[in-house]
RNA sequence: ACUUUGCGUC
C-alpha cells in the first residue's frame, strides 16, 4: 500500500490524477487495499486540478467502502474548496466535519486565508477572534496569513507593527513571512524597506529563499528601479 | 520521504 500511495501521491501532486486513478484500480485488482492515505491523496489531487465536485466524490465514496474520513481528508477539501473560491461549501464541510472530528490549527488556518482571500471580511475577522480566544496565535502560519491580509490591503504598516508584534510574542517569522512582507514592499514601491526587510531576515538567521530573491527582482522591475537590483548581488 | 494550511513569477 505504501508504494501505491506514494505513487499516486506523486502522481496527484504533478496534476495527473487521471493516471492515479488507474493506479487505484490496478490495487484493486491486485487485492491491494487502499487506505486513508491513499484517498487522502486523491481527494488533494482533483483539489489541485480544481475539480471539487470529484474531490467531494472520493469522500463520499471512501466512506462507502468503509474507510471514515478523517481531520486531514476534511482539512485537504477544505484547502481545496477555498482555493476554488467556494467559501461557502468550505464553511458547510466545517460544520460538516464537526459532526465526526475535531478541527485543528490547520483547519483553521485554512478558513482564515480562505475567508480573507475571499473578500469575507467580517467572518474571517469573527473567525480570527476566536482563533485568538484558543491560543492558535501561537504558530508563525497565522500571523503569516494575517501579514498577507494586510498587504493585500494596503495596510503595509499595520503589517510591520504585526512582524514586531509576533516577534515579541516569541513567534519568530520564517522566510516566508519575510517573502510575504518583501512582496507587499515591492508592490507598494519602497524598495528601501524592502531591502530593510531583507537585511532584517538575514540578521535574525532566516536565510532567504529563491522566492525572496524573484519577489525583489520582479518587484523592483515593476516598480522602475531595476538599476537598484544589483545590490542583490 | 505514503496524505493537509501561509510567500514570488507563470
């Protein structure tokens, strides 16, 4: 089992959950019984090709063959409903969920980026205080989904204020945090602080990335200062 | 190294 599941994982996270599916079929035929695991993967491979209705098929049907769903079958079509704009639906599943798991951080990590990339506002900001009110404010996701919030909405200072926030709540950024604030930077054009930001990461140990290296490149392209670029070397 | 959440380009 563990080979197909790595198979059709593989297979799922290129795009090709066509091919996985006719992995599944050779297990049955093989007598080889798929797991939890195995639909996890599934349900996660037509998220990524944004196929929700046959997401939402592989739970139904895994549970018609007897193999219950669990937090992360929940949390992958979550995840996926958010990423296709489903808000909605991804809100039905958690009430949905409730019934036989507990939802996690991840759940609701998931829930807040989606409700905040969805233009739903007031709940993610009633969701966000409840998150507060059981301590998930504890872990760099949360804060990170926030500064992304925050960027996107022009609030680039309250996004900074937010970094010394965490910091001082020993919640230490990690690159992608630090991505997430470069690139608001760059879009809002201070390409200084930008590069504030990059001194800032490299002096607490947090070595950037080839993302955080595109988004100064691309970022300081668009905003006409090419020439500044160069210090990247 | 069998499955889920946050970052850039496309």
């Amino acid at each position: 089992v563990v080979t197909y599941n790595a198979l059709i994982d593989g297979l799922c996270k290129m795009g090709e959950v066509q091919r996985a599916c006719s992995i599944l079929e050779e297990m049955f035929h093989k007598g080889c019984v798929p797991n939890i695991i195995t639909y996890n993967s599934l349900i996660d491979g037509y998220c990524k090709v944004g196929n929700t209705i046959a997401a939402r098929a592989v739970l139904q049907d895994m549970v018609a063959k007897g193999c219950q769903p669990d937090v992360l079958s929940y949390n992958i079509l979550i995840s996926g409903l958010c990423k296709a704009n489903e808000i909605q639906s991804a809100c039905d599943i958690l009430e949905e969920m409730m019934i036989c798991c507990t939802p996690d951080a991840v759940t609701y990590n998931t829930l807040l980026d989606g409700l905040f990339k969805g233009k739903r506002i007031k709940e993610a900001h009633i969701l966000l205080e409840k998150m507060i009110a059981h301590c998930y404010f504890s872990d760099v996701v949360p804060y990170t989904i926030l500064l992304g919030a925050l960027c996107k909405a022009d609030k680039i200072d309250d996004a900074q204020v937010l970094l010394q926030h965490m910091i001082r709540n020993g919640v230490e950024p990690d690159v992608v945090s630090y991505n997430t604030l470069i690139n608001g930077l760059c879009k809002a054009k201070r390409s200084d602080d930008a590069f504030a930001m990059l001194k800032m990461m490299t002096d607490r140990g947090c070595l950037p990335n080839v993302i955080t290296y595109n988004t100064m490149i691309y970022g300081l392209h668009t905003a006409q200062k090419p020439s500044e670029s160069h210090a990247l070397f």
